[in-house]
C-alpha cells in the first residue's frame, strides 16, 4: 500500500539559485487506510520542508512545501544537482491507531521494514527564463538556417539539372533543304533564316497559285474542239494556236523560273 507522489520523479528549482525558491510536493493517498508519511533529504541544512510529517486520511491529499535556502554563489549551467528527497509512508491499521505521531514511527521502525514504503525523488537546477527562451530561439534559428541550407542545395540541384537543351535545327519543308541546311552550318543567325524561310514560302505559294492557274486554263483549252457549224469559235482556236510559241510547255517554263527564284534569293 503505496502513495503517490506529484512531481513524481524529480523536483526543480529554476535559476537564480542566490534567491530562496519554493517549491510544491504533493502527497495523495489512494488506499483505504489513512497514511502515515515522513520527508527526509539529503541535504537538511539546503532545504526546508513544511510538514515533514504528517498523516493523510483514505482518498485525501497533502502540500507539502519544500524551500531551498539560497546559495552565495550561482553554480555552473552545466552543474548536476545530487541533492535527494525520501518519503517515506507507513499505513496507519487499527493496531496503530492509538499511537501518538510522535511515537508511531519508533514502532514501525521495530517492525519488519517491509512495513515502510519509500518513494525518491532527485532534485535539478533548471536554467532562468529568459536563458530558455533565449535558448530555445537560437535553437530554432539554428533549425531554420540548416533547412535554408538544405533548400538553396537542392535548388542549385535543380537548375543545374534543368538546363534547358540547345534550340534543334529547323527543318525546312521546302525542296532547298540542303542549301539551308548548309547556311545554317555556316553560322547564320536562325531567327533570320526563319523570317527568310517564311518570306520564301509565302512567295512558293503565290507562284503555286499562279501555276495552277495556268496550268488550269492550258487544260481548258486543251479540252475545247473546234466546231464546224460556226466559223467564229474554229478562227479563235486557230488563232491562239497560232500565237502560241512553239518550244517548251509552259508548265516547265514556270517551274524553272520557281527555282531561279529560290536560288536567287537565298544565295545573292
């Protein structure tokens, strides 16, 4: 039958340690007896612990005060606190009921000693507050650099993994793909090669254009017959037959001007 004890483990007192500083420890008793508890430390003449005995009814709780005396002198940050405190508890049964306080634990102690629960706890010197919080920004700050750190790394990472790729040759479509090709290879600018290129095209289309509409109307008059019932229509197909010049056929005259052009205007 044990109790219990908050802090349970260990009790702090916060810097500055050259100021007298209290502290709180609380006893409960959760069995179904009333307790009998004792306060002893290590260190008597460093500490003052108001009660240091005292009983607690079944279901009860006690404060207890435990005030550290101050020091003359602050003692290191990194300095470890050896300083202890047991309490030690004894259940009160009805045997012991009639025992005064002053005589209950002279008799427990004659008793067999697993009659005696005891608890420890240890006590620590915890840094000022300010000191804290002071330390726990250059914590974060610290955090925050080394994530920063890390950030602008795997960014240089990237860009120089996303270089983007030289611009690919354009190709053109037209039937003067070597000669560009070769013109590109010299050195020329591509921007211009493109504005030329388009320049070319437009011009291929309109002389297309113009050469489908010569070769259509050839076609119209190669289908045409003359008639017989009208003389009119028989002298007008002599006629343009007449002044139609003998030699090549026009398509070919205008296919070979298509390709002086070309040839003149990407190369002079």
């Amino acid at each position: 039958m044990s109790i219990e004890l908050e802090p349970s483990s260990q009790l702090a007192f916060r810097r500055p340690l050259t100021e007298p500083i209290k502290e709180t420890l609380l006893i409960r008793n959760r069995s179904d007896l009333p307790i009998a508890f004792k306060v002893k430390t290590t260190a008597p003449k460093q500490y003052c612990v108001r009660p240091n005995a005292g009983r607690i009814e079944p279901g009860a709780e006690l404060e207890v005060q435990v005030q550290m005396q101050a020091m003359r002198e602050e003692p290191p940050v990194d300095f470890k606190c050896k300083d202890k405190f047991l309490v030690q508890s004894v259940a009160i049964t009805p045997e012991r009921e009639h025992l005064s306080a002053q005589d209950l634990w002279p008799t427990v102690e004659r008793e067999p000693k697993d009659q005696i629960k005891e608890k420890k706890i240890r006590c620590v010197f915890l840094p000022p507050v300010g000191h804290a919080i002071h330390q726990i920004k250059e914590e974060e700050v610290e955090s925050a650099s080394q994530h920063s750190s890390a950030s602008q790394s795997t960014h240089n990472t990237y860009n120089a993994n996303t270089v983007p790729a030289p611009a690919s040759p354009v190709q053109p479509v037209s039937s003067s793909a070597p000669a560009v090709a070769a013109v590109a290879g010299a050195g020329v600018d591509v921007d211009v090669m493109k504005r030329e290129l388009e320049t070319a095209q437009e011009k291929i289309q309109t002389l297309q254009s113009t050469l489908q509409k010569l070769e259509s109307e050839a076609s119209t008059l190669r289908q045409r017959r003359p008639d017989a019932s009208s003389s009119a229509p028989t002298m007008t197909a002599v006629h343009l037959k007449q002044q139609q010049p003998e030699g090549y056929p026009i398509t070919y005259i205008a296919a070979a001007a298509l390709i002086s052009f070309l040839f003149a205007y990407l190369f002079f």
